[in-house]
C-alpha cells in the first residue's frame, strides 16, 4: 500500500516538473525571440552612432590639424 501510494506521489512529481520544464523552455524561447527582436537592432544602431562619432572627430582632428 504505501509502495503504490509512493509510485503515484512519484508519478505526479514527474509531471509537474516535466510541466515546469515545458514552461521555462517557452520562457527561454520567448526571451530569445524579445532580444531577436529588440536587442539587436539597438545594439546596431549605437554600432552606427558610434561609428559615425568617431569618424566626425577624425574629421575634426583632421580639420584642426591644417589651420
């Protein structure tokens, strides 16, 4: 008796864990899909600004340099 009642406790831990596992698993994948989506983009276009940052203070320095 208390072997099946350990088998079923044992059983519907399983399932509860395997359903945690589901869930963190679509967590996982909709925060991959949020930095995908937001992330990446922002994070190229600061690549962009600070690229052209650079550039206009080469430019400045070159400037500077001929006066």
């Amino acid at each position: 008796m208390v072997a099946a009642a350990l088998f079923v406790f044992s059983r519907g831990q399983i399932k509860r864990e395997q359903d945690r596992a589901a869930r963190l698993e679509a967590q996982l994948t909709q925060l991959h899909a949020t930095t995908a989506e937001r992330v990446i983009p922002a994070l190229v276009a600061a690549t962009q600004v600070l690229e052209d940052a650079q550039r206009m203070l080469h430019d400045l320095a070159r400037d500077r340099g001929r006066s």
